[in-house]
C-alpha cells in the first residue's frame, strides 16, 4: 500500500514474520508451504516471483 494507506493489495500468502527490505522492493517471511519445518522465503512486494532461499532440516524462520 501507499504510505497514505491508499492502494493497499491483499497478498494471498501463508506465511509468518514478514520484513520488507531496506529498499522496500521484497517481503521476506516464514512458511510451511514447500516443507513440514518452517522455511525462509522472499517475494516482490506486489505479491508475485515469490522463491525459497533455505533449505534446512529443521525451522529456518525469523528473516531480517
């Protein structure tokens, strides 16, 4: 959404612990999507090229 509130997009995503990036331009956050353990993922801000970066067997979570 636009910093007046305006704008605003739902994304449809099951995830946790989202944090935008210091451009602003992705969201990185937590999900159980590809795995049973909770993995690190990072999508555009519009909702869209969303990708897995950890592959751990165990929780991977807590991006920043």
């Amino acid at each position: 959404m636009n910093a007046d509130g305006s704008g605003m997009v739902l994304l449809r995503v099951y995830g946790t612990d989202p944090v935008l990036s210091p451009d602003g331009s992705k969201i990185a956050y937590c999900s159980l999507k590809e795995s049973q353990y909770f993995q690190i993922f990072v999508m555009s801000v519009n909702g869209t090229g969303g990708k897995r970066l950890t592959t751990f067997e165990g929780d991977a979570c807590g991006p920043t």
